[in-house]
C-alpha cells in the first residue's frame, strides 16, 4: 500500500520547521502525519510520525510518557531510519530524566542504527548527542571529541545545526582554558544562528560568550552577552537559560565593580528561582563560583 | 573559585574539601545529602574529590542544605588554603 497522500511532505516541512526553530509548528505538522498514517492503516508510518513528534514534544517540554511505545518502535525496527529515530529520541527522554547511563545506552544504539545505514547526517547527532551527554557529566575530553567528530561528519552544512554543535565545542574550549578557540566557533555558532534565523536558540551562543569574555576579563562584553542571552531565554520560556543568564550578568557586574549592579542580578536569580534561599545574593557576591559550575550540565 | 594563587584543579580540590567538612559537621551522609540535592552519591564524591563541576541548581541546593553563608564558606576556603600551604611550603 503506498503511503498516505502527502505524508513524505508532512513530515519533510516538519522537519524543515525544526531546523528553522518553529517547534509548535511542527509538531502540528507531525500530529497531522500521524493522523493521516493511523487513517490509512500504515503503522511503518505511523511508527516515523510518532517519533518525529516525540522528538519536538520533548524540546517543548511536553515530556508525556513516550518511552515504552519508542521501546517498542525500536525492536520493530532493526537498523533502519526509523529505529534511528526511536533511538536517538529514548535517549533524549532518559537525558531529560537525568538517567545518564541509560541515556547514554541508546545514544550509541542510535550510533550503530546512523551508521548501518550509512546516514552521514545522523552519525553526526548522534555523536553530538553523546558528546552533550559526555558534558552533562563534566568530561569537557571526552565531549569535545564527540562535538569534534558531529562537526566533521556533519554534511549538510546547515547553518543552525552546525552552530549548535558549535557552541557546545566552544564552551569545552573556553571550560579548557583554550579561550581564542573558543570564542572563535562561539561567534560563528552566533553568525550561523542569525544566518539561518534560528533565533530562537542565538541565547545558547550568547551564554557561552558571556562567560568566556569573563574569562578574558572583558566584563563589559560579558555583560553585553548576558543581557543578550537573558532576553532570548525569557523570549524561548527556557527557565535554565534565564537562570545561567541571571548567574553571569552578577558574576559580569561584581568583575566590573558594580557590585549594586551584581546584588540586583543575583537578587533577581534568588526571587525567581531560589525564594527560600534569601542569603543567595550574599553568598555569590562573596563566592566566585564559575570554577564550580557547569552552564551546560 | 577565585583564590589567587592557586590553579583551578587545586581550586576545585579546596572548594570538594570544604564541602565534605560542613556535611561531615553536620553529620549527614553522602547518599542523603545526593538524594537531597537531586544528585547521584557519586557525583557528590567527585564534587568533594574535586573532580566534577555541577549546574547551578545542584551547586545552590548544596549551599542551602549546608546551610553556609557566603562569607563562611568563604573563610572556610581560606582555612583550607592555608593548610594547603603549609603543608607544600
């Protein structure tokens, strides 16, 4: 039985609607498909739909309980794009659940799935999956080989997905020390979001800058970034995004002498995030913690 | 944590120390303090070994379990770092 009519389209502008940052877009685009899958009685079809829509549903947070039918999806689909699909998206649900061993697991399923099927593209998420699962974990060795790798493979030369795995490298560089690296792959990660008009992740960049022009001293462009990365966090609703961007303007404010400055932003990081920690302020205007955290764990 | 004269690695090892003595202090366990902290009890033991930087949330919430000012842990770092230097000089 052919697929149902327009189901390739479907599923080709969702993904095209991913790539451009326009997630609630495509997961409508992606619950139509499996609509249309379901009516003409196609469950291969069904099976790619549901994972591209799990796939978006988790990056908008929608983290219903998507595991056992991706388990299921994966044993019925050995090598192939779809267990590819079903895969990478397990490990995506255990990384969100903080499960760092099982998510790692599937990471290297999807590998193997990417690679069987000779999917240059895929190879390359995978490896950037496993290189921010790697991060997650604080090995900054370990992840930049695998962001090193995803870039190498990656032969689309699409702008937004390369500035992801861009940023990731460039915040390992800036973690090791190796700052001009860094803050080299950190601003095309930025040209490249802008270029694709992915505006919507441009706060992971701009993170990232803030905190390697602290490392350089640049407290005035660390500030610049954070407020720049503040706004596109708050825009994106990513709660985490407004945190770290709250963290580094202090930390900016309190390295250029304002410390009323550095108080008011991290007065505004314990109002929002911490209310029951009301000596936070105090502590970080007394600690400088940038050795501790990981902006990225 | 910015102490000068230290390099970052002996930095984190001061800051890993520090907060295994206020958990010791207050005579909780490694695996209690982790579970409170939303954090596996290995990461807690490398946080203390100096060898894991955590995210934010992980780092505040240990702050507040531990219940340390700033400026105490702070004091407490410099203690450490004396020892430190004491024991190389």
């Amino acid at each position: 039985m052919a697929e149902p009519p327009r189901f390739e389209e479907l599923i080709a502008a969702g993904r095209g609607a991913v790539e451009g940052g326009e997630l609630e877009r495509a997961l409508g685009l992606f619950d139509e498909a499996l609509e249309q899958a379901h009516a003409a009685g196609r469950p291969d079809a069904a099976d790619r739909a549901f994972c591209n829509r799990a796939a978006v549903a988790q990056e908008l947070g929608q983290t219903g309980d998507v595991i056992p039918g991706l388990r299921r999806i994966l044993t019925r689909n050995p090598l192939s794009e779809t267990g590819y699909l079903a895969a990478y998206t397990l490990a995506r649900a255990y990384d969100l659940a903080e499960d760092r061993q099982k998510a790692n697991f599937y990471a290297r399923i999807a590998r193997e799935h990417a690679t069987a099927i000779g999917h240059q593209e895929w190879m390359s998420h995978a490896h950037n999956l496993l290189g921010r699962l790697a991060l997650s974990d604080s090995d900054f060795e370990t992840a930049g080989r695998e962001f090193t790798e995803a870039l190498r493979l990656d032969p689309s030369g699409r702008p937004a997905w390369r500035a992801i795995i861009e940023d990731n490298l460039g915040y390992c560089l800036v973690v090791g020390g190796r700052l001009r690296e860094g803050l080299t792959l950190l601003y095309r990660s930025l040209r490249g979001l802008r270029r694709s008009g992915a505006r919507r992740y441009e706060f992971h960049p701009r993170l990232s800058l803030s905190l390697a022009q602290l490392e350089r001293g640049d407290a005035r462009a660390a500030l610049r970034h954070g407020r720049a990365a503040l706004d596109g966090a708050e825009s994106a609703g990513d709660a985490e995004g407004v945190k770290a961007a709250y963290y580094l303007l202090g930390e900016a404010a309190k390295q250029a002498g304002d410390l009323a400055l550095a108080r008011a932003y991290f007065g505004q990081l314990q109002v929002r995030f911490y209310p029951d920690m009301v000596n936070l302020a105090d502590t970080l205007l007394a600690v400088d913690a940038r050795e501790m955290v990981n902006l990225k764990a | 944590m910015d102490i000068p004269g230290i390099a970052p690695p002996a930095q984190l090892e001061l800051v890993g120390r520090s907060l295994r003595e206020l958990r010791q202090r207050q005579k909780l366990s490694r695996e209690e303090v982790a579970q409170r902290a939303g954090m596996l009890p290995g990461d807690l033991l490398r946080i203390e070994k100096g060898e894991f930087r955590v995210s934010l949330d992980v780092l505040i919430n240990l702050l507040a379990l531990l219940r340390v000012s700033g400026e105490e842990f702070l004091r407490m770092l410099r203690t450490a770092q004396s020892r430190a230097e004491g024991r190389h000089g």
